[in-house]
C-alpha cells in the first residue's frame, strides 16, 4: 500500500511539472496575442489534469503511466544531449564562404538598393555613369524611383496616418544630424568637445581585456542590448561608395578607405509588440526609434575612442562602411537566417545592428552557434509569410558573390516598402526566434542551442502549435492607428504592379 502511494506520489510530481509547463505555454502564448497557440495550451492543461485526477483515484492506471512518464522523460534526456559544434558560424561570417573564399567579391555599395533609389539623381554624371555600366537595372529603378524614396509614400498602408508618420520621420533626424561626424581621431575629438582639454593627447595605453570592459559596459549604458568585439575582416568592407547623404557626391563611386582593425557590434531590440504590427506602421517606427538609438551609441562611442587617443568610426545608417551582419557573426552575436537578417542571441531577427571600428586594442568575442541554420533549414515560415514572395523556400542555400546562403530578391523586397510606405518586417515578425526572451521561450532556445533532434524538430513542432500563416496583432494603444484609415490589406505579390 505505501509502495502504491509513493508510486503515486512521484507520478503526480512528474504531471505537476508538465502542467506547470503547459501553464507557461499558455500565459505567454495569450500575452503575445497568439491567435492559436493557447488553444493548444487549454487542451495540454486540461490533459494533465485528468491524468491527475486518474492517477490519484484509478490505481491501476499508474503503472501505465509510468512508463509513459518515463518514456517522456528519456525523450527529455535525449534532447539535453550535447552535440558537437559544427554550424558555419562557428568559424565566423568567414564560415559562408564557398570554396574557402576563392570566389568571394567584395559588396559595391552602389548596388544597394538605397543608393541606387536615392543616391542616383537622373541627369547627374553618376546617373549615367551607373547605368552605362548596369543597364540591367534602370528600368526597374526608374519604375521604382517614381513611387519615391525606400518607403515611397511613409504609411499608405494605414493611409498615412499622419502621428505614427511623424514618429519614424523625426527618429530618422538623429542620424541625419550626427552621421556626417562619424569619423573620429584624436585631434577631432579634442577640437569638438568643451571638455576634452582642446588638445590632442597620445593614445591611452589599456590592457585590452580591461578595454574591452570598459566599451562593454559603457555601450550598454549607453542602451545597446547585445555588444560583442571582433577583428575587422576586410573582406566585409563595401568596395566603393555609393550612398551619398551629405551632398559629397565627389565621394561616389570612390574606394571605402581601409577599415581599422576593431570593431564594436552593437544590436538593439525592437519592441516585440511594436513588431507585431508588422506590415503597418508600429513596425517602421520601431525600426526607426532603433536606428536613432544606434546612431546615438555608435557616435558618442566614436567620439570616446577619440578622446581616449585612438580612432574611430561609427556605423549607422547616415555612414556604412562595413556590412553588418557577417560583423555582427564575427563579434558573436548570432548567425545568419534564411531571411537575410542576423538570427541574434536572445532576440533572433529582432535587432537593428551598428558598429564601431577603432584601433584601440581590444579582446574580442567567439562566434556562437544558435542553432539557427539547421532550424531555418525546416522552417521556411518567413519564406511563406513574405507578402512579396521575395524569400527562397529552398532548403538547400544557393552561392551569390561567393557566398552560401540563402538569397532574398531584393528588389521585389524593396518594391512592397513602396507600395505599403513602411519597413514591412513580417519575415521578422513571424520568425519563431523573434519570440520574446523569457520563460517556456528561454527554454527552448537553451535546447536549441545544444540539441540536434531539437534543431531538426522544433520547427514542425512550432508550426504545428503556432501555425504558418502570419497576421498583425494589435499595436500597443498609443501607437495604434484608426482601422478605418487602413490603406486595406496589404497587397499580396500577386496583386503587385
């Protein structure tokens, strides 16, 4: 008899902690406004409350149960397995290249989709010089470039709501105000501040363990979320310039200056609620508050390198001259995702990234794997949810300028921002990675991160829980916008001009 009710006893124990599990799975499900999840999360709860029930007044059902329980449990032990690092990114942004790199073209700048919408002006001699030598793109450009800049008209898709309009156009002044001191030396640094002496001392002489603390911790104070150090590879310099914000145009088409020999990768999060909302303007304003606060970090970081004698850099959006995300791969931030985005600890697709190069001597970071390339490899939820289709749904990754990866269409992307006037962000939104950081999500991500069948399972799990279809959620009040000034449905690549 006490043997049946220790059995009992341990039994209800072990359901306890799947209810317990399946409560968390519920809460957080139903605070991020998941429309199907917490069905599921109901079913779970209810499940492991008959079982309950059954193992303390039906004694013949706990034997049974114990096999299932302990079934459940070594499935568990099986998913806590270590496995051997393998992924790319454990050897760097350097990992994605194909035949070690024999391939690889650096990135022209001019080829962006930004410099080629706004930093081309018809009739200039880089307008003609540019499409002498692409006549592949003009038209498309043309086409595109008469719907206006990157998000053609700000907000048609909630029919320009004119507060939110306001809050991503004045957080893009920011940068605009401080991106033409991006770089730093010294002597800059001395003859801008009213505090810095109005000389220009010899460099600080720091243990790079010690500065390598100090930059962390300041960058953090400063708002960055994630920061991570890294060598600057070379080979993640644009070749040539091609945007052009300060009217310098004797710079386009000119060769990026060499880049210094460290850099500081700063991510900041984008407010999961405010990402939600995506394609509509919550998500743009969040984009944009983030690239004002990146543009304030990396400057005043900047400009600290300068006063401490050493220069500097600072990468924002109103000054680039490295790509960010094989940076940001280098400095151990996260890896790279199918969406073209930095799948980053904690946070997955849901940062903006910038940087800081110096030649300050500095310790730097190993890269990390997530987990992430072998979850994306199943998933493919942003490829599915990416109203203009501009997303591979490949499992195998393809090679463009010596690189493995999967590879977004561009223009296609850039051609749904003009036709919805914001950032869209639904790939970013849907990505399970986005999820906030906290509890049953924080768990999941641990076994990602170490666990084999969990990277190749998981995503048929969430898919299965959480759907593959992609739908806004509600803003946060403040930032909500009149649903009968909508601009409809967002247009659906089918529907596309």
């Amino acid at each position: 008899m006490a043997n049946g009710w220790i059995l009992a006893g341990a039994l209800f124990l072990v359901n306890l902690g799947f209810f317990v599990l399946w409560v968390l799975f519920t809460y957080e499900s139903m605070r991020e406004q998941e429309p199907r999840a917490p069905r599921f999360g109901w079913a779970g709860m209810g499940v492991h409350a008959l079982v309950g029930i059954l193992i303390l007044a039906w004694p013949s059902s706990r034997v049974p149960l114990a096999w299932l329980f302990g079934l459940l449990l070594a499935g568990g032990v099986f998913f806590l397995l270590p496995i051997p690092g393998k992924a790319r990114s454990l050897r760097g942004a350097a990992g994605y290249l194909a035949r070690d790199g024999a391939a690889f073209e650096k990135m022209d700048e001019r080829e962006s989709m930004f410099a080629r919408n706004r930093s081309l002006r018809p009739g200039s001699p880089e307008y003609d010089r540019y499409y002498e030598a692409h006549p592949e793109h003009r038209e498309y450009d043309e086409r595109r470039r008469a719907r206006g800049g990157p998000l053609g008209r700000p907000g048609a898709i909630d029919g320009g709501y004119r507060p939110n309009v306001a809050m991503l156009a004045s957080s893009f002044e920011l940068p605009n105000m401080v991106g033409d001191k991006a770089r730093v030396d010294p002597a800059s640094a001395a003859g801008q501040s009213s505090y810095a002496g109005g000389d220009a001392p010899g460099p600080e002489p720091l243990d790079p363990e010690k500065a390598s603390r100090i930059v962390k911790g300041w960058a953090g104070r400063l708002g960055a979320d994630l920061v991570g150090i890294c060598r600057v590879d070379p080979r993640w310099a644009y070749s040539r310039r091609g945007e052009i914000h300060y009217g310098e145009w004797e710079s386009w088409g000119r060769e990026v200056p060499d880049p210094l020999p460290y850099a500081v990768v700063i991510a900041t999060e984008m407010d999961s609620g405010m990402v939600a909302a995506a394609p509509h303007t919550p998500s743009v304003v969040e984009s944009a508050c983030n690239y004002s606060r990146g543009a304030y970090i990396t400057t005043i970081l900047a400009q600290w390198f300068g006063t401490m004698g050493y220069r500097a850099v600072a990468e924002h959006n109103r000054h680039y001259d490295l790509l960010m995300v094989p940076l940001a791969v280098d400095a151990g931030l996260g890896e790279l995702g199918r969406l073209g985005y930095l799948i980053a600890d904690r946070f997955g697709p849901r940062v903006r990234l910038f940087a800081v190069q110096t030649d300050m001597p500095l310790a730097v970071d190993r890269p990390v794997d997530l987990g992430a390339e072998r979850f994306c490899e199943a998933c493919k939820k942003c490829a599915e949810a990416c109203p203009s289709k501009s997303l591979p749904l490949e499992r195998e990754q393809g090679e463009d300028r010596g690189i493995v990866r999967w590879k977004m269409n561009a223009e296609t992307c850039f051609d749904y921002w003009g036709r919805i006037g914001t950032d869209c962000c639904v790939c970013m939104a849907v990505c399970p990675f986005s999820r906030p950081y906290r509890s049953i999500h924080r768990l999941v991500r641990f076994l990602l991160r170490r666990s084999l069948p969990a990277q190749r399972l998981f995503p048929y799990i969430d898919n299965l829980l959480y759907g593959r279809r992609w739908r806004s959620r509600p803003a946060p009040n403040w930032a909500a916008f009149p649903k009968e000034r909508r601009g409809g449905r967002a247009p659906s690549a089918q529907n596309r001009a």
